[in-house]
C-alpha cells in the first residue's frame, strides 16, 4: 500500500498516476513488500533542502530514500511493515533521461524501482550498472515490467 504526494499539481504530467501506479504495485509484488510507504515528487531546490537537512550534502540528487530500517526498531500492531518515504526529483529525472539516451517514461519506471529496492533494504557503493546488485537487478525488474 503506498501513498502519493506531488509537490505541484502540475508534476502529474511527468510522473502520471496510473504510471506510477503500475510500476509501484508491479515492484510491491516482485518484492514481496507487505507494507505501506510513500514517494514524493519534487524539485531540485525541494530534493536539495532534504539533502542538505536530513543528509548533510548541500546537493541535488534524482532520488532520497528514507528507510524505516535506517533508525530504531518502532513497535507494531500489525503484520503490515512501514518501509518508509521516497522522493523523486522530477528535474533530475528529465536530465537523466537526456544523459542516458531514456525515454522520461523508462527514467521515472527505473526511479520508482530504484526507491522501492532501497526500501527493501538493497544498497549500492556506486553507479556501476555492471557490477552493482542492487542496480542489475533493477534493470532486470525494470526490463521484466517492459516486456510484460
């Protein structure tokens, strides 16, 4: 179960909500994410105040991932699991997309992935796509989504 939030109503014509919706509910069952979370869609001056607040790098990045598993332990009284909260930015999505020959479409696909493999507990050191576990099997989730 997941919750979306746009930062600007006008942020829907880059991340639509039955897209978004589609490869949420797809990387929940590829996952097996019993649970709940949000993602966010944002600006570069939005993503970099989380940075700079919650993260201590005064920076703008594509995606922040924060994890319920990155603090203590919160009791519960249901089996569901809080994974945590996911912020896209959709300016960085657009520039990466340009930069990786992408379509905005299979950009924001790929970042929705990306936050739901760092709320299940995947990591990566570096942006290797050839090395990086977490990244290779995003890609595969990514191209099994694709080919359905």
């Amino acid at each position: 179960m997941f919750e979306l939030y746009y930062e600007d109503e006008e942020f829907k014509k880059d991340a639509p909500e039955d897209v978004v919706t589609s490869i949420l509910n797809f990387g929940e069952k590829e996952l097996n994410m019993n649970g709940s979370f949000s993602i966010s869609f944002v600006d570069s001056i939005a993503i970099q105040a989380l940075n700079r607040d919650y993260r201590a790098k005064d920076e703008v990045t594509d995606i922040l991932t924060f994890s319920q598993d990155d603090g203590e332990e919160f009791p519960s009284f249901s089996d569901e699991k809080e994974y945590g909260d996911v912020f896209i930015n959709l300016d960085r999505m657009k520039e990466n997309a340009q930069e990786f020959s992408a379509s905005e479409r299979e950009e924001l696909l790929r970042l929705c992935l990306h936050g739901l493999l760092h709320l299940t507990g995947h990591d990566h050191q570096t942006n290797d796509f050839s090395k990086e576990e977490m990244l290779i099997l995003q890609e595969e989730m990514l191209n099994k989504y694709l080919n359905k």
